[in-house]
C-alpha cells in the first residue's frame, strides 16, 4: 500500500486489509513515495478512525518506498495516480510494472484515485470507507484463489 508520506492513506490501507486477511498467510505493508516521515508513526487522525472501526494501526511506522519492494511483494496497491506513476518510474522492467495497480481500480467504483486528507479534518472517514471498500474485494480475490 503506497501513498505520498505514509502517515494518512497508506497505513489506513495496510491495516483494513491486514484485518480481513490471515497473518499466517500474508503479510500487508505500507510505504510513501516521499520520505518526509519515515521512523514516524501513522497521522493521529489516521489512527483515531482506524479505532474507530476496530484497528489498530498505532504501532505501523512510516517508511519511504524502495527499489526492493518489488522483490518482496506480489501486488503494490498505490492511492492515486501521482503516487501510480512515481513508482512506475522506480521499475526495472515490465513484470515489476505489472504489479503496480490503482487500489480503487478494485472497485467497480468510477472514482480512481483516494483523496489525500491531511488538510481536510473531515475527509478521514471518507477515505476509511473507499479503502475498506476496495479491501473487502482485494481480500475475496486473495482467499478464494
């Protein structure tokens, strides 16, 4: 799950998904394309609406997005178009290309792309709601393959 700092959208993303999925069967991170907060924990607000629906993303720390996360995972989810084409940049080649995919293109939503909420106090639940949305069809497609 990859965002622009990995303190608001992100972190949401890997722990909606990480709570519908076994740990024993896969493992769920996040990561920004910027590396303005790495070492840092998740934007409080973040945290706040994770616990309000019963997750908690409080312990995730933020890091920057690298060159081997294309090694280490099979699927790299990114919030919205700018994040989609900063870490098509950082590929090697077409199959690591292939792995990078817009998270709400999982929904049969019109909407591409997750609104950043770091400067809209309001904007948290929404965000919540369109990240879990497409969590829940990402977490069926896994499970039942």
């Amino acid at each position: 799950m990859v965002c622009l700092g990995n303190i608001c959208r992100s972190p949401l993303a890997e722990g909606i998904l990480q709570s519908k999925l076994s740990d024993k069967d896969f493992y769920v991170d996040s990561a920004g394309t910027g590396g303005y907060h790495v070492g840092a924990q998740p934007d409080y607000r973040s945290i706040a609406v994770a616990k309000k629906h019963g997750i908690d993303i409080s312990q995730q720390t933020c890091r920057k997005f690298i060159e081997e996360d294309f090694d280490n995972f099979d699927i790299i989810y990114v919030m919205d178009t700018n994040n989609y084409s900063d870490i098509i940049k950082q590929a090697r080649n077409q199959s690591q290309k292939d792995k990078v995919k817009l998270l709400l293109s999982e929904t049969s939503s019109d909407k591409m792309q997750v609104p950043d909420p770091y400067y809209d106090d309001n904007g948290f639940e929404h965000v919540f709601e369109l990240i879990d949305t497409a969590c829940k069809v990402i977490a069926a497609k896994l499970t039942t393959t």
